[in-house]
C-alpha cells in the first residue's frame, strides 16, 4: 500500500472528529515484532510512519503529532518489555491523546488482555482508534464491539501460525529429523547422524562422568573429583567463526546435572523434556516458566537412535538418585559429614516427611527435628 493512499481522507469516518480530539495529540503507534523484520521489512515501518501525514490530514498540526517508536522488534504477545504500548497507555490515562493511529490493530496488542484494557481506557478518557479500514470510537458499544473482535481476530491469528510452527516441529521430531544443538561427547557426521566425538579425550571424559558418579553418588562428589584432578570437559563451539571447534572448559555443577539428566547419552531421542507451565511464571521474577517433564510426559522418545554412552536402566538410575539426593522432606537426601547414623532415614510419625538432623549444645549432641512441626 503507497503512502499516498494513506493520505486520502476515510470517507465517512472523519465527522466522528470533534474539537475535543484535535485538542488533544495524534499519537503513532509504531511496531515490528522481531529486530529481524526491522531489517528485512522496512516497507512496512515506512507505511507506519506514514500514518503522521495521514493525521495532518484529519487535522492536527505537526506538532500535535506523537511518534511512539519504542516498540521495534518487539512482540506484541505481551505487554513486559513494552516501554512503547506502556507510554502510550499512560499517556490515555493522562487524557493526553484525542487520536490513536496504527496500521491494524495487531500493531497495538496481539494479546486480548492488553487490547481490552486500552479500550477500556479509550473508552473513559474517550480518543479515537484508526487503523487502515477506519476510525472508532471506543465508547460507543457498537465500534468498542467492532475493535473487540477484531483484537481478538489479531490474537487468534498469531495462535494459528504458532500452532503450525509447532506442529510441524512436533512432526519432523517425531522422524527424529528435528536438529537441535548437541551435548558434548556427540557430533552430527556427514550424513547429519548422532555419532560420538572424533576427540578420544572428549569421549573418554564424558565416560569418566558417569564411571565417577556411579562410584561417589552425588553430583557434587562429582564436581569435586573433576576439580581435585584438574580435569576439563570438552565442548563444541556452536557459533562463530570457531564454530564447531572443540574448546576445554572447567566443569560446572550444572553442565554435570545436564549431563547425567540427558536422555541422548542412552541412545534415545527426545523432544520436549522442557516445557511450559505457565503456573511456574510469576510476574517481577526472571522465571521462564520452563519445567523438565519425566521422559513419559515428553513430546517424543525414540529409544535406540543412535550410539549410547550408557544403558537405559544406568540413565534411570542416575535420574532417580539425583532426584533421592535433593534436600527436601520426600527425598531421603544425600549422605552428609555428621554423627548421625540415620540422616535421612527417619521420618515423622505424623507428617511421613523426612527428619532433619539437628546439632548444638555444648555437647554438640543431635537430634531429629520434624520441619513440618516447625513451620506449623
């Protein structure tokens, strides 16, 4: 669409303009959704800023017009991270704004929650919403009607194309075709299958992970072995100009965790470990909502895919003991330095949860302490 057809007048609409909006700003509401489409689609970000003359033409002087560009390469799913569509909420709470222009409405909001609080606010403070077919006033039922659906039209739409994006993952994933970065101790061969790492060392250090945890039992007996012998883990580079170099790092408590809970190392195949549970996110807290869902609960599982590091029961195993050697009231927990003879074995009587062992007195005798007790 040219820029001059946006200059055109909207023939029918322009007499729901009253003094009362020309008083106030024409504000401009400017988005793309990824810094990717900012780049390649800047045809689209010119008709956006276009819209100013399309306001200068329904009569507000160029000083009168607001720009609210804050928002490229921002998704409109969400109101978090918006600075843009949060000033311009603002700025209707302030009775600042008498126009509001955009595109189409998918600009403003993809989500119904964000799109239904503007109007209501447009609705109260009474500016005008135009997009490309017309210009609404939000107070009124039949156009608060209109813009109502057509908000939720915006959001279904983006559910529509996310939804095929995922099916087709889910499909090619379950041909086991689905590539996604790989743990070290494998690489993808020419044929783009799973084979172990052509680096003896490598593969003889992943071995030696999981030879030690068997023996010490705890992930943090393995850390500390690794640290005491100065031994480094191997890791393919996965980007830049040194991509897919083997580099040696320290090893981490977590990367060790990763290790020992990854499925790829008994041969098997699997997609969607990690999912979203949307109970888990908390609004002010940096949480994705991501979880780890036991292998049943996985998307896909295809077991003997490709070479195996351990056996299946050996991976069961060592889920299930890092699971028992968290410290919480229904695992036993890991052994720990003390006199007690019954850490983690004892349980209350009441709660069934396990007993923490508690030392002090000039003795320093123990005792087990029930923290339900405590707590209640």
């Amino acid at each position: 669409m040219s820029l001059n057809l946006i200059t055109e007048t909207w023939p029918g609409y322009s007499d729901k303009i009253g003094a009362r909006h020309l008083e106030r700003l024409a504000v401009v509401y400017v988005r793309q959704s990824t810094p990717q489409q900012v780049l390649n689609h800047q045809e689209s970000t010119q008709l956006q800023y276009g819209l100013v003359r399309r306001a200068m033409a329904l009569g507000w002087s160029e000083a009168r017009v607001l720009v609210i560009d804050d928002d490229l390469g921002q998704s409109g799913t969400t109101v978090e991270g918006r600075q843009g569509f949060q000033r311009l909420v603002a700025e209707v709470g302030l009775d600042h704004v008498g126009l509001i222009l955009g595109v189409e409405m998918s600009r403003l909001a993809r989500s119904s929650k964000d799109w239904h609080q503007l109007l209501e606010m447009c609705a109260w403070f009474s500016p005008l919403i135009a997009d490309l077919d017309g210009i609404y006033d939000p107070a009124p039922f039949n156009d608060r009607l209109l813009l109502g659906l057509k908000g939720t039209m915006s959001e279904a739409e983006l559910h529509i194309l996310n939804q095929r994006l995922h099916q087709g993952k889910l499909h090619k994933a379950r041909r086991g075709d689905l590539r996604f970065p790989l743990p070290m101790g494998y690489v993808r061969d020419a044929t783009d299958e799973l084979r172990f790492d052509p680096d003896e060392q490598a593969q003889h250090v992943v071995d030696l992970m999981f030879r030690q945890f068997d023996e010490s039992g705890t992930l943090n007996g393995l850390l500390r072995y690794l640290v005491k012998q100065g031994i480094e883990v191997g890791v393919r580079n996965r980007q830049g100009p040194a991509q897919g170099a083997l580099e040696w790092r320290r090893p981490n408590r977590m990367t060790l965790q990763n290790v020992l809970k990854n499925p790829i190392y008994a041969g098997a195949y699997a997609y969607g470990r990690r999912q979203v549970d949307r109970r888990q996110k908390q609004p002010g807290r940096p949480s994705t909502g991501r979880v780890t869902r036991l292998q049943p609960d996985s998307h896909v599982l295809i077991p003997d895919h490709h070479p195996a590091s351990i056996t299946w029961d050996q991976y069961e195993r060592n889920v299930s003991r890092l699971e028992a050697n968290r410290a919480h009231a229904e695992t036993p927990g890991a052994v720990r330095d003390g006199a007690s003879l019954w850490a983690g074995r004892v349980t209350c009587g009441t709660w069934g949860r396990r007993m923490q062992v508690r030392y002090g007195g000039p003795a320093n005798v123990h005792g087990y302490v029930c923290n339900r007790l405590a707590t209640d």
